[in-house]
C-alpha cells in the first residue's frame, strides 16, 4: 500500500527461464598439511582465520623437514549435474625451512 492507501500492483517474478532463486553456496576454505612420510591433515571450515589458524597447528605438530602446507577456497557448484566443489588457485603456503626448522610461509598461485 502507498502513503495514498492505495494498493500497488505486485511486482512481476522472474522469468520463468531462470526457474527459482537460488542462493549461492557460501565460500569455504580448505586447508591441508604433509609431512615428510606423506601423512596428511586437513580440515574445512566457513572461516578463513580459523582455516589459517588449524593449518598453523597442523604444521607445528609436524616438525618434519619435508612438512608442506596449504590453503584454498572452494564453493559448491550446484549448478553442475552431479554437485562438485569448485576450488580457487592455492591461497597461501607454508613449509618448513630446511636450515631454522621454523614455518616459513608463502605466497599463494597468482592467476
């Protein structure tokens, strides 16, 4: 109803093409840790800090040289007729420095 009292026309829905609204699947991050033996973690989560923070423990629990990490986003593709996750370019990496033993981290894939 209009500040007259009127009522407005109701206003059209979307084209019967697109069929319903559908909301798009919310953004999640990926992240997983190798150890020198090739043992794994990994983990998914909706946050990108938290991702970033479980990967950081995974790699202190892996004080292996050759211990690698990384952290992606995905988002479900629905539209796909079996429903898959789609996953970004590698966000960010860590491993361990050979010669300190620390966490080194580093820059993601550039696309």
């Amino acid at each position: 109803m209009n500040t007259n009292g009127k009522h407005l026309p109701a206003a059209p829905g979307p084209p019967a093409l697109l069929g319903m609204p559908r909301h798009d699947s919310p953004l999640m991050y990926v992240w997983e840790a190798v150890d020198g033996q090739g043992r794994k973690q990994s983990g998914v989560t909706g946050f990108r800090h938290r991702a970033t923070l479980d990967l950081f423990q995974a790699m202190r629990d892996m004080p292996d040289p050759g211990a690698k990490g990384t952290l992606r986003a995905a988002m479900l593709n629905t539209f796909a007729r079996q429903p898959v996750y789609v996953y970004t370019p590698v966000l960010m990496r860590l491993c361990r420095d050979d010669v300190t033993g620390g966490i080194r981290v580093e820059g993601g894939d550039l696309r």
